[in-house]
C-alpha cells in the first residue's frame, strides 16, 4: 500500500483506540488518536491550506443554525435545503 512501516504502525495503534458500543437502537464510538497520528494529519492540513489559492482559505459560512449532538449519539440528518 505505498507505506512505512512506522505509518502502518501509527495506523494500527489508532485501530487499537477505537471502541464501538451499542446499546439498542444506540452506537457510541469512541477513538483514541495517537500523538503522532495527530501531529501528522495536522501538518498535512496546514500544508493544504497553505496551498490554496488567496481568499481561499476561510471555511465557507454555515447556512443556519449548528446544533451540538449529546455526546455519545449520533446527529440526526438533516434534510431541510
């Protein structure tokens, strides 16, 4: 798959970390993301950012309302336009 075998390990030691439960109708996942997972995914974002075109760079406006899901639910979908 094109990896390092520290890659392969950071992903397996995130693998380990995650934890699905469900109690009914109900699912919570739970996930731990290694330091070094964490340090990677947020340098490749600051280099995407850095790569996009000027004025670019603001995440676009939220068209209504956010709501916070209680913790351990998953949001319900929204179909509104």
């Amino acid at each position: 798959m094109g990896v390092t075998q520290d890659q392969a390990a950071d992903w397996v030691a995130f693998l380990d970390g995650v934890r699905i439960e469900q109690k009914g109708p109900d699912v919570v996942l739970h996930a731990l993301v290694p330091q070094a997972l964490m340090s990677a995914l947020a340098e490749k974002a600051r280099a995407a950012a850095a790569a996009l075109p000027a004025g670019t760079r603001e995440p676009p406006a939220a068209s209504g309302p956010r709501t916070v899901p209680k913790p351990g639910r998953a949001p319900s979908p929204d179909f509104s336009p």
